[in-house]
C-alpha cells in the first residue's frame, strides 16, 4: 500500500529523535469501536501514565495510539520539548492511519511555530498525515486541508504540496513521484508497496551500484512476486542470477536453480549466487543426493565431491561416498564411516649418485602426503674423505646451479613430475604434494660422473595410478 511510503519515508526521518517505542503485547480485537478493544485500551494508557519518565511514558502512549487507533493516547501526550512534541505528531498520524481519518491530522499543532528543526519536522508529519489519508480515501479534497506555508518556504511546505497531495489522491504516481528529489527511490517505494513492476520502468538510474535502479527495482518486485520471469528484464548479469538465486532458494522449488546462468565466481564460498550452490543448498534443506548429481564443478570447496560427502554424512550412508570423484575428499568421506579405503604403504626407492633423477613409478595425487626417510652414504668425487650421507655435504650450502638451489649440495631432493618443484628431504621429511604426478628422487650436485654408490628410501603414501 502507498500509504506504508508517505508515511514512512518522513518517519523514518525521525527516528534520530531518540524516541525509543515500547511495545506491549496484548490480544485485542481488530474491530474498530469494539467495547472490548476500548477498554484494553484505556488500561493501557493509563498503564503508560503511570510510568514516571516522560520520555518512557509519552513513546508508551504513542505505540498505543499505533496499535489500537484511540486517539485519546495522542491527547495523553504530554508537550514539553520538541522531542515529545514530535512523539505526539507521529502518534496522531498512526491513528490517522488506523483509522482512515483526517481529524486526527487536524489535531497536530503547528500554529506559531518557530522554525526549529524539530518544529519543521512536525509540519512535515502533518502534510505527511494529510496526503496519508488523502491517498487512502482517494479524496483529493482532503488536500486542501494542506495550508499554504509561504512563511516555511525553505521546509518545501508550500501550495505545491496541495497539488501533490491531489496527485497522490487521484492515483497519478509519475506526477506525485516528480515532485520529490529522490524520484527513483519514490518510484521504487511504489514498487514495493504496490508490487507492481510498471513503476520499475520510472527509474532513471539502470545499474548503478550502491544506488536505486531498475535491476534492483525488477529483482525486488520478482521476489516479492515469485516471478523468475521479471528477472528477465535485468541488465546486470550478476545482478540478474542474484534475483534467479533469491527465488529459486526461497520458492521451494529446486528447478529454478537451472535459471541461473553463473557457475564460475571468483572466490567461491556458500553462499556464492550460482548454479552448484543452489543445488547445493536444495540437497541439503531436502536430504537429497539427486540435486547432487546436478552440480557442475566437480572438485574443490562447496562442489558435487562436497555435496555428495555432506549427504553422506548428513544421511549416515557410506554407499554415497563412492560418488566422490576427489580421492582425498573420497578417503576423507569414508574414514568418517571408520574405513580406510587407501592405507599409506610403504616403499624402498634405491637412489642412484650417478643419476640426477630416479623414477618411483610411484603417483600421487595433489594434496596427499609423502614422507620419505633416507640411510646411506655416496662417494661424490674421487677425494677420499668425499662422503655424503642424505643430509648433504655441511660445508655446501643452496647456491645457483645445483638442480635444487634451495637445497644443501649433495643432499637427498625430491620433486612431484618430470617438471615439478623440488624439496630437500635429507634423511627424513613429510611434504603434501602440491600437484598430482610422478614421485622423483635424486642427488642435489651438479656434476655427476665422478659419483658412486646409492641411498636407500624408504617413501610412506598412499599412491595413485600414474596417468
């Protein structure tokens, strides 16, 4: 309703008063003159007057004048300072509202008023509480009770105001909406209010962000609605999928997820507006793999894998964990269930001095683990003290031109693929494979033909197929 906007958008304004509402539940009847709501009435205000802060006392009255519409709370209010004069204003104009009458207007005083700022907004209030009612009686007559403020010409109250009003009476929004400065987020409160998308094509503003406009102006009035159809009429791309999102997760009706086109965001996280986690999110709230099966990205956070290993704890059924494709999060799922479906082994690697690489024909994948523990020693030249156990030669420190320069010089080094990056692994080291491929082992030197001898490794992992 228009009327939740006029008012609204001035009250709201006011808020910075301080005024604090206190609000009191009671069951009253929603008929209006009923003796019974009259009476519960009349308790609560005297309940409100016998509060000793005037501040608690007068915003006490003034949500009962709002709830009940008895305008005799309004009168309860005492005025002492402007911030109560304002109290007695809004209640006046919420009892304007309950009650679809203008009488209530007319008791709001703004006779001899200084122009303070305090003073301006009751004036505001009661043109406010005029055009209220105007537009809810569709009575451009009530417009004239506006006066013609020539004094308060800068508060904008002047004989324009009636002609407003007139507008806003006799339905003509794009007129009445005209006259304000924020026109696009005049139009916008009609939008919600009236739920009514023909007022989105007012708007100026397209997609200008941090601003009322039209992508925002459709993807409100489309989720009001449940029609993923207005969704169409977004621009914006991100915006539009955000507006699919918002209906299909709020709808119950998961086969409006295939409405949104986006499935690649940057830094993905939950609660990221796209296809696989609004599936996602349908597999979950209805404790069903099928929306699953459904998702795109098959690896990674909040991808098919996650969902398959949520249902499967969710629904306490280790048969889902076989769906995961990522071995890890397949391992991970079933260790949950007390099975180990990959036991680290180990495996004895004989590294030869006069070979830069050793191949293991041993695979992982990325992300798994590898320990690897090494004994023995190696000639690494003719001199006769020249000994090297996997720790490397103390004296030779990492230095450009070893095939691992961040290593010790004739130490024991590892890399994942033939062009991996390398670790210095010494005599024993755990590292997580950062890609998936081929274990290697070789002697961190850069002269080989002079070695001799070879090292024993002992790799602990749980190993892939190669390839």
């Amino acid at each position: 309703m228009i009327k939740k906007i006029v008012f609204a958008l001035l009250i709201v304004l006011l808020m910075f008063s301080g005024c604090t509402n206190i609000s009191k539940e009671n069951n009253v009847s929603d008929s209006k003159g009923n003796d019974f709501e009259n009476d519960v009435s009349s308790n609560e205000i005297k309940e409100c007057l016998s509060y000793s802060d005037d501040l608690e006392k007068n915003s006490c009255l003034e949500e009962v004048g709002k709830k009940t519409g008895d305008i005799k709370a309004c009168d309860s209010i005492q005025e002492k300072n402007s911030n109560l004069d304002i109290i007695k204003a809004r209640c006046y104009s919420y009892v304007a509202e309950k009650t679809n009458s203008v009488a209530p207007c007319d008791k709001i005083n703004t006779d001899d008023m200084p122009l303070t700022q305090a003073d301006a907004q009751i004036h505001m209030i009661k043109r406010s509480c005029y055009d209220l009612v105007a537009e809810l009686t569709e009575n451009p007559e009530i417009c004239e009770n506006i006066a013609n403020y020539d004094e308060h010409d800068e508060i904008g109250l002047d004989s324009e105001s009636i002609q407003s009003c007139k507008n806003l009476a006799s339905g003509d929004i794009s007129k009445w909406c005209d006259t304000k400065e924020n026109k696009d987020s005049c139009y916008f409160n009609f939008v919600k209010s009236k739920k009514d998308e023909k007022f989105c094509e007012y708007i100026k503003e397209i997609q200008t962000p941090n601003k009322v406009n039209q992508d925002t102006c459709y993807k409100e009035i489309a989720f009001s609605k449940k029609n993923f159809e207005l969704c169409e009429k977004i621009q914006n791309n991100e915006t539009k999928d955000l507006c699919y999102w918002e209906i299909a997760t709020k709808s119950g009706n998961p086969e409006m997820c295939e409405y949104i086109l986006n499935n690649k965001v940057e830094g993905r996280h939950e609660y990221s507006y796209t296809k696989d986690n609004c599936y996602l999110n349908y597999a979950k709230e209805l404790s069903n793999e099928n929306y699953c099966d459904k998702m795109e990205l098959l690896e990674g956070d909040f991808s098919k894998d996650f969902c398959y290993y949520v249902l499967a704890l969710q629904k306490q059924n280790k048969q889902i964990c076989n769906k995961i494709v990522g071995q890890l999060k397949k391992e991970e799922c079933y260790k949950r269930f007390g099975e180990e479906i990959n036991k680290p082994q180990e495996y004895s690697v004989k590294v030869k001095a006069n070979q830069q690489w050793t191949k293991t024909n041993l695979c992982v994948i990325e992300g798994r683990s590898v320990n690897v523990s090494a004994t023995g020693s190696i000639q690494y030249s003719p001199a006769e003290y020249s000994q090297a156990t996997p720790k490397g030669v103390s004296d030779s420190p990492p230095a450009n031109g070893w095939p691992c320069n961040e290593a010790r010089g004739v130490s024991l080094i590892l890399k994942i693929g033939e062009q991996g990056q390398c670790f210095e692994i010494g005599e024993n080291k755990t590292i997580t494979a950062p890609v998936e491929g081929e274990i290697f082992l070789g002697v961190n030197d850069d002269y080989l033909g002079d070695n001799s001898g070879e090292w024993t490794a002992i790799i602990l992992t749980q190993i892939n197929e190669c390839g």
